[in-house]
C-alpha cells in the first residue's frame, strides 16, 4: 500500500497529536493577553464599546473575504452590521444581500456561543454566506448542502500542469466525517484537559481539512474559530480580529496548512503558527484599547469646548494613532489636509494648540516642523 499523501489518509486519522511543552509558553502568552485584554475592555462604556465591537466585527468579515481575494464593500457591510447593533453607522450605505447574510453569519457565531453546532445551524451560515451569488461563476454553488462526487482540491499554477496543494476527503462518507467533527466540536466544550485556545486552532484546521462545501469553506472555517474563540471566553462582544492577523501572513497561513495537512497526524507546527497569529490579533487590540483610553483621558483633561471643530478634529486623529493617525507627528500641511483649511489658517490653528496645551512642538523647524498630543 502507498504511503498516505494527506493527513486525512493517516491509519488513526483524526486523532490529532501535539508536543504540549513546545505549545505552552505560547499559550500561556496568549491567555495573559486575552486576560489583560478582557479586563481593558471593562473600562471601555456605553457608545464607545459599541462602536469597538462594530469595527471589530466589520474588521473580521472583510479581511476574511480578503483572505480569499474578494473585496466587500465596506460601507454596505458596516450598514447591515450596525442595524443589527443598533448602532448608528454614520454614513449610511445601501445594504445588499450579500452584506445582510454577512452580518447575519458572524452575528450569529459570536452572539449565539452558548448554542451547538450542527449541520443545520452549518448550512445556514453557508446559505447566509451565497446569499446572493456571482453571476461569472462557471457553475452554480451548491448553497446550503455538501459538495458533489468531484475532487475537491486545492490547486494553482497551468490548467494543464496543475499544482496540487491538497485534496479533501472524497464526497464518500463526508457525511459520517462532517459528524464527527461536529460531536467533537460540541462534546470538547466541556473537556477540562483541552485548552480552549487548542481546542479553536484543532477545530480549525479539522473543518478546512474536510473541506465539506463546494465554496465558502475558508470562511466558514473562520467563523467557526471565531465561535470557539467566543466560546473561550464566554462572552459575544468581539475584541480582537483573528482574520486580520492571518491575512498579514496569508502566505504563511495557506504554508502551514499545506504542509500540515500533508503530514502525519501531530499538528505542532500548526498550532504554533495558529497561537502566534492569535497573540498578534491579541496585542493588536490591546494597543488599540490603550488608545481607546488615552483618548478618553486626554479629553477629560482637556476642554473641548474652547476649540474649533477643525481643531478638534484633527486632535482626534492623533489621538486615534494606528493607522489613520500620524506616528512621526503632524505638520501645517497635513492639517490642512485633514481640516480643510488654508495653509495660513493651518499655521494659525497648530500655534493656538500648543499655546493652550494640547500639543508641543518636535525639534525641527521650516517645512519639516511637527506637533504631537502633549499628555
């Protein structure tokens, strides 16, 4: 008999392995931000939080579309999401079904945690996912139902000397497989010598591996792990983007899964790389949260009501850093550009700033003179 080519073919398959000592200074990084994160998050009230959850999970949804190479259209995604937060989304944008099914599918895997996973709640999020299908594809999706008698592979390069990355399980007994997934899926909640956090890295690579539907199974994949990761932490507010993180390294992300899926049965490289883009999403969210807080402090330090609406504008945008704010400081030109202001009016504007307090001036002068928030 021929050496197993993918892991699915391995004798004992899927009894995932691990080398837990390899795996817990990771974890234990991880559950120390995510404690860290939890309790920041605490602080964080009414429309603020709101609205952090609404980025977050607007985040989510995109860059996990993006993973796979589409691009949403933001603003109809963050109307359907908002209306569901009942949050005002600012500029509203016309919803489309595409957008609503969206919204409805990570709505319901991090604010329903508490409920199981089937098969039926799993061909809702894939209905909800094509619910509104691209009239270029070559053939229709099967919406809601499992992929047909095919080989399902992954593949790239000539259509007529295809790379195979790899192939799922044959449609032959995906049934029972699909099953088995979902039994453990639901069962391992309860499993006191299972780390959450593993758990959500196995159920993810698992269901890519099975690989059930004819499209979508990347992004169900997320949503799941999404579920789990809400699951971990008993509660539906999203504070982190794990999507985002992975598609900052979606090369690395689609090589680790390849490699691991052609391997044998213990699944240690996978589950580092899964903790280490988990502890990115992590940090992330915790600088975006202390940002959060710095904002909120500056501005009970700091009247607004002696400001101009430009002023306070633009102060909101270094206050907000990341990647909209600027990290060098800002200068009389760039004012300009973000209050739409003459140049003079610009220069006016910066010099009453830092006469009040609310900015100094960094070394330099001419041109090249910045400000940043004076705390």
């Amino acid at each position: 008999m021929d050496d197993p080519r993918w892991i699915w073919q391995q004798p004992g398959w899927p009894k995932f392995q691990w080398r837990a000592k390899a795996l817990a200074p990771l974890l234990r990084s991880c559950q120390q931000a995510q404690g860290r994160l939890l309790g920041m998050a605490g602080a964080i009230a009414g429309d603020a939080q709101a609205a952090r959850e609404l980025d977050t999970l607007l985040q989510n949804i995109i860059t996990s579309s993006a993973i796979e190479g589409e691009q949403l259209n933001v603003a109809s995604v963050r109307s359907s999401l908002a209306r569901r937060l009942g949050v005002t989304p600012g500029e509203r944008a016309a919803t489309t079904p595409r957008s609503e099914g969206l919204a409805e599918l990570m709505l319901d895997a991090t604010q329903h945690y508490d409920q199981p996973l089937d098969t039926r709640r799993l061909f809702h999020w894939h209905a909800w996912l094509f619910a509104q299908q691209d009239s270029l594809l070559a053939r229709p999706i099967r919406v809601g139902a499992l992929r047909g008698n095919e080989p399902m592979q992954v593949v790239s390069g000539r259509i007529d000397r295809p790379t195979v990355h790899f192939e799922a399980p044959p449609r032959l007994g995906l049934e029972a497989q699909l099953d088995a997934f979902l039994e453990w899926f639901n069962g391992s909640r309860g499993d006191a010598a299972l780390d959450p956090l593993l758990r959500a890295g196995l159920a993810h690579f698992w269901f890519v591996t099975l690989h059930p539907f004819d499209d979508g199974n990347g992004r169900l994949t997320r949503a799941i792990t999404d579920l789990a990761l809400a699951q971990a932490e008993h509660q539906a507010i999203r504070l982190y983007t794990m999507s985002a993180s992975i598609l900052a390294d979606r090369a690395g992300y689609y090589r680790v899964l390849e490699t691991s899926q052609k391997s044998g049965l213990d699944v240690t490289a996978w589950l580092q790389w899964f903790l280490l883009t988990l502890q990115h999403s992590l940090d992330e969210a915790l600088q975006r949260i202390d940002r959060v807080l710095a904002k909120a402090r500056f501005w009970q330090q700091h009247p607004q009501h002696e400001l101009l609406a430009e002023q306070v504008k633009v102060l909101n945008r270094l206050l907000d850093g990341g990647e909209r704010g600027f990290e060098q400081g800002i200068s009389a030109a760039k004012y300009q550009a973000v209050a739409k202001v003459s140049k003079a009016t610009a220069t006016r504007h910066l010099a009453d700033l830092v006469a009040k307090g609310y900015l100094e001036r960094l070394p330099g002068s001419g041109r090249s003179t910045r400000y940043q928030v004076k705390h």
